[in-house]
C-alpha cells in the first residue's frame, strides 16, 4: 500500500486526537470521507463506475464475456478480477510493487465474493456445462489517498448495479446441435441484483481506537487493521487482520460491531446515489472518466 512517513510528534497528534474522537480533517472515529460516485463512464464496459473517496480515486469497468461454466460448478457463471495499479498513483507502484499490491487486492476480492450469496451466479448460467457469462472486473487504481479497499469495493458494486448483460435465446436444430442468439436490443438485457454484495470496511486501530475510512497520514499512525466485508443488512461475509500489529479479542469484538453499524450506513449511502443516478436516465450529466 501506498504509505507516508510522519515524525513522531505528527503521529503523536493524530493518536491524541483520535482518543477524543477527534481526527485531523474534523471527523469523528466512524465517519467517512465525502464520496463521490459516478456510474456508466466508460463506453465499451457492460458496466462501469468511478468512486473518488478524499483522494483516493478508483476506476472500475466489467465486461461480461460468454464461456465455459467450471467443471465443479456447471450451471453457474463467475467473476474475474484483475486489478491495475497505476504508477502515476504513487511512486511506489512502478516496477513490481504495483504488480504485487494488485495481486493481493485482487486475491482479497476473490475472497470477498467467494460467498454464494453475494453475486446470483446461477443468473449467469446460459445452458449447463456449456455456456456462462463471464465478468471480467477490472479495477484501475488511479490516485491512492488512504482505505484504498474499502474504496475498491463501493466502486466494485456501482460497476456491478450498473452492469448490462445481453438476453440469450438457446436455438436448437434437428441434429441437437444448440446455436446462441444474442438479443441486439439494448433494452433487452439482464440486471444483476446487488442487494447481497458486501463492502469492505477497513478498520484500524490507532491507539487505544479504532477509525473507518483512515487517511495515508492515519494509516502511518496503525500498526493492525481489520478488513470485514459487510453486506446491506449488516451480515459479516468475511474478515482479516492485516498489518504488522496484534488485536486483542474485545477490540476485535467492538471493530466487528463498528464494521457492521457503519457497513450498513455505507451501503444505505451508496444505493441512494445509485438509484438517484438511474432515476435520472439519458438525461443525466455526465462527467465522465477524463472529466
């Protein structure tokens, strides 16, 4: 991860002030940075999103592409990730760094939507064993300014709200031999239903507190963090600990209880925008990727 080096007298007032709940930018212990989210900005995705999150901005585009169902699941489709970091991002990305960081983000997705309920896959599914959707989620890092995953995950669901999957019709001749028909109208398409698709709140403790949404300068001041994925409802889905540090079982206990209060806020959050966004059709603004 992208990291800042601070004196010790600056990590001195960051954990002073995160004790009275008080951080540096003004927030409290539990509260976010401003996000901003913006849906449909790339051209030749089935979905896509960008979420700025302080000053750290996230591109994500999916495209869904036919192929084989896995042979220890026939009649399901599934999720590729592939995670980019770019090196205009921070320094540290260019050469293998980058490389390495994009590999464990998306390791740490896999995990995340390994859960059967989080993406409906069997939607996916065109005819058992034989054909599936396939959605490539790219993730671009584009600028790193602290909880990058978190950030990650908001755009990961927008892209996937936003996605548009062609109808299928399965064609049958006289021999059995089973021909595809794509619907080229682009109304005519399948939706996913995203209700079930965690965020990740990463929480890190700092002092004797722990803090949502830390920035990089916060980040330097927290030697342990606990990565929860959350759903809408407020379900864990999955959890890890990262960082050098250790967490004693009751803080572990109080950042699950954070996770889940603030996991569900996140989520009531994002569908409003999502849906204010959608409410507005062909006749929204929009800003674009190079806006």
């Amino acid at each position: 991860m992208a990291s800042v080096v601070l004196s010790e007298a600056e990590k001195l007032y960051i954990v002073h002030g995160v004790q009275e709940d008080l951080r540096v930018d003004g927030r409290g212990c539990e509260d976010y940075r401003c996000a901003e989210v913006e849906t449909d900005v790339v051209s030749n995705t089935s979905g896509s999103a960008r979420v700025k999150l302080g000053h750290t901005d996230i591109l994500v585009g999916v495209k869904a592409e036919m192929g084989t169902p896995k042979l220890e699941k026939p009649d399901e489709g599934y999720l590729e990730f592939f995670v980019d970091c770019s090196a205009n991002a921070t320094p540290e990305f260019e050469g293998r760094g980058g490389e390495e960081l994009g590999t464990e983000i998306a390791n740490t997705l896999y995990r995340v939507f390994s859960s059967e309920s989080s993406v409906d896959l069997k939607s996916l599914c065109i005819n058992p064993r034989e054909h599936c959707w396939v959605l490539y989620v790219d993730v671009l890092l584009l600028e790193c300014g602290g909880n990058l995953l978190d950030a990650i995950s908001i755009a990961v669901k927008a892209a996937l709200f936003n996605t548009r999957i062609p109808k299928v019709r399965v064609l049958e001749d006289e021999e059995g031999s089973k021909e595809i028909e794509l619907s080229d109208d682009p109304y005519d398409c399948i939706r996913l239903n995203v209700d079930d698709v965690p965020c990740i709140v990463t929480l890190s403790k700092i002092g004797y507190r722990h803090v949502v949404d830390a920035t990089l300068q916060e980040e330097a001041c927290s030697l342990a963090s606990l990565l929860i994925s959350v759903t809408s409802k407020g379900a864990l889905t999955s959890m890890k600990k990262v960082g050098k540090g250790s967490l004693d079982p009751e803080s572990i206990f109080e950042m699950m209880e954070t996770g889940k209060r603030v996991g569900k806020s996140l989520h009531v959050a994002l569908q409003k925008i999502l849906d204010e966004e959608e409410s507005l059709g062909t006749s929204r603004q929009k800003v674009g990727f190079l806006g």
